[in-house]
C-alpha cells in the first residue's frame, strides 16, 4: 500500500541527503561534461606555448590528450556513471513524494537539470575558454584518467573485438585527420572568415604544399631555357652571357639534350681576369669553368629538391624524365617563389602578366600559367590532376589541339582559345559560367 504524502515527513535526514548527494552528481557530470569539452576544443599550439611559458596545466593538458580515446573514454565513463546514479536517486526520492507518478515526474526534472546544469552550461564555458578551462580540469582529470584506466582498457578492448565481428579495425595511432589537413583547413577558414589575408594564406599554403607537389608542376620547360654552345667561339659565349639575365646557363654540345656543364657568370668573369691578356681570348675553354651539371627526376617533391639545394650548396638543376630526356630546369628561386610570390631583381625583363581582364570582365590568360597559379590568383577550383598549365588543360579535356577561336566550357568556365603559336596554345580567354 503506497505511502501517503501527507504522512511523509520532507525534511528528514534521508530528504537532505538524496538532494545533496544529486547535487553533488551534477556538479560532477557538470565537470566532466566541460572537461571533454574543454580538451578537446583547446588549441595543442596554444597549450604548448602555455606549457613553455611553466604552467603545469597546459602540460598535463597536453600529456592527457595524447591518448585521445583513453581519455574520452575515462570522461564517458565517468559522466555515465555520475548521470546513471542522480537519475537513480531522483526517482527513488520522487516515487518516495509522490508513488508510482514519481517516476516521470524525476525523468522530467532530470532531463532539464542534467541539460541545462550539466551539459549546456559547463560546454558553453568550456567552447568559449578552452585553453583556460583544460588547464584547470587537466590536474584532476589527469587523476581521474589513471584511476579509470584498468576499466577503460577492458571496454576499448571489447569494443574493438565487437569491431572486429564486423569486419571493422581501429588504428589508435592514426590521427582522424592528418595534421597538415587540419592546419591547411584552419588556414582556408581564417581566410574566409576574414581573420587572415589572402597574400598571407596564399604564402602559408605554399610551404604546406612542397611536399605535395613535384618539380615537374613548376620547372622551366626546356622550350624556354637559354644555353651556351660549348662549340661557339669564346668571344661569341661571353657576349651571351653579358647579355643574358641569368647568371647560371646550362652549356650544351651537339645537341641541345647532351649537357655538358653549367657555366657560372663569376666564374665566367674570374677566369677571363686571369688571363695574361683578358683582350685575347683564344686559350680560354668554356668547360674549363663550367660546372657540373646537376641533374634530378621530374616526380621530386619541391620539398625534398629544396632540401637537396640547401645540402648541396647549390641553386640550379636540370630536370630530366625516366629515360633521362632533359625537361626542363629548376632552380631554388622557383621554389621559394611558390612560398612567397614572384621575386623579380633589377635585371629582370618586365615580361607581359600571365593573367588581366578585358572591358567586359573576362580573364585573358597565359596559356603556360600554372593552373595552381591560376586558383590561386582567382579563388577557382580548377583541377591540376591532369594537367599543370591552363593550356594543357584545355588539350586534355577537348582531347585535341584546338584552333583560334574554338570554345569549350567544363568546370563551370568558357574557355575560348585567342592565340595559338605552332601547337602550343598561347592566350586563353577565361570566364566563369
């Protein structure tokens, strides 16, 4: 027979004790709730710049999110547990008030005080003030997560064998997204949010990319490469090379594939200085003076030949393909351009810029610009899987050689060819449909 709330005394001993100790409850689930939170929004930047500076909680911080899922999985169990029981004391102390009818009534109460006390409030903090709140939970936490370790195994554990019934694996070691994805993706959103310019992401994003992407996508063509012939008289070489904006021309024989050296205009300079009479130059040998020539594969990553560079103190080298055919070349100043933006000196010529506008807003564009470039200069999305230039692009999807003023539109962009030099597609005009 149900007990009468009129004959239930409220305020008794056993009253008082199942409040606090639901109080109690929430301000645990309260913590627990915002530490997950709290740990898991926080910047490891930030807390590493704080664990340098001395303080202990930022390096805890840091020491507990190693293992993400020993930690999550410590924080799960103990919010379950801290929940389970106020429900549990919730509802015996409301069917004790108010019998059967109790126990919706607690499930009622329950659900608003866990979600607004217990969830919503300390979460708000915590995504407000992460770093600050991970350094203060991380002490107790860090505790926490070494006392719930043996049952937080056994339960990782059993989840991935239940995993596993399914066909499924789990790679603790493997981050969910690797780290340059993640710096890349918070780059590209402060970017649209207005927090970073654009010359600055572009700059960022450069050096992110070296390791992607290959010598091939930014070399010289050999088309374009300036040589001396070791053959030509040296009056005729050094004439050339007086001319020439460059400082460091390959020197070929016979043909123009079989280079031979690379000839340095100091060295050109010092080797004419040392002539008995530097007016007569008929004992001077060009590959007496010529470098080496320093050869690497087309598929090196930038990375990697930036490296090779600053090892081998040297800033120029011939790109040639899997059978040895010479492509093109590279020098340190192509990479570094790909970083910070094109670097022009007070010899360089003032050559026509790859990409303007017409009267009625249309892109004309050079034909051997980078599609890289190209994104990056107008904010488009482009592919470069196929192609590394605009032109060879246009060649790869219309699978021809299109004539003057052929029109193609794919990607959402018409693209109509304007010039046209033997096979090679010179002038594009570009505008998104």
């Amino acid at each position: 027979m149900e007990r009468p709330i009129t004959d239930f005394a409220p305020l008794d001993t056993a009253f008082w004790i199942s409040i606090s100790a639901i109080v109690a409850l929430l301000i645990l689930s309260a913590f627990f709730s915002g530490s997950e939170t709290a740990l898991t929004a926080a910047s490891r930047g930030k807390l590493r710049a704080l664990a340098d500076k001395g303080s202990r909680g930022a390096a805890l911080a840091l020491r507990i999110t190693r293992d993400n899922e020993r930690l999550i999985g410590a924080v799960l169990l103990g919010n379950n547990l801290v929940n389970i029981m106020a429900a549990a004391l919730a509802t015996s102390l409301f069917t004790r008030l108010f019998g059967s009818g109790g126990v919706a009534l607690a499930t009622l109460v329950m659900t608003l005080l866990v979600l607004v006390f217990a969830e919503v409030m300390p979460k708000t903090y915590a995504i407000t003030n992460p770093e600050s709140a991970a350094q203060r939970v991380a002490p107790v936490l860090s505790l926490v997560v070494v006392a719930f370790a043996p049952v937080v195994s056994a339960i990782r554990w059993f989840v991935r064998l239940i995993l596993r019934l399914f066909g499924l694996r789990t790679d603790p070691d493997r981050s969910i997204l690797a780290v340059q994805e993640e710096i890349m993706g918070t780059i590209e959103l402060s970017h649209s949010e207005g927090a970073m310019p654009k010359a600055e992401r572009d700059r960022l994003l450069g050096a992110l990319d070296l390791r992607d992407r290959t010598v091939e996508e930014i070399m010289l063509h050999r088309s374009k490469i300036e040589m001396v012939d070791a053959d030509d008289p040296p009056d005729r070489i050094v004439e050339q090379c007086l001319r020439s904006n460059h400082t460091r021309l390959p020197v070929f024989r016979g043909e123009h594939e079989n280079i031979v050296g690379v000839l340095h205009a100091k060295d050109l300079l010092r080797a004419i200085h040392n002539l008995d009479d530097p007016r007569d130059l008929k004992s001077f040998q060009v590959l007496d003076v010529a470098m080496k020539p320093y050869f690497v594969p087309e598929t090196t990553t930038l990375d990697d030949q930036m490296r090779e560079f600053l090892r081998r103190h040297v800033h120029f080298a011939l790109v040639v393909d899997e059978y040895g055919a010479l492509q093109g070349l590279i020098t340190l100043e192509d990479i570094l351009e790909e970083i910070v933006g094109e670097i022009t000196d007070e010899h360089d010529t003032d050559a026509e810029t790859p990409i303007s506008r017409d009267a009625a807003g249309n892109f004309l564009v050079d034909g051997a610009m980078t599609i890289r470039d190209l994104n990056r200069e107008t904010g488009w999305n482009l592919p470069d899987d196929n192609a590394n230039t605009i032109a060879g692009l246009v060649i790869h999807e219309s699978q021809s050689i299109p004539t003057v003023g052929q029109v193609f539109s794919f990607h959402g962009f018409r693209f109509e060819v304007v010039e046209r030099r033997d096979n090679r597609i010179t002038r594009l005009r570009i505008r998104p449909l």
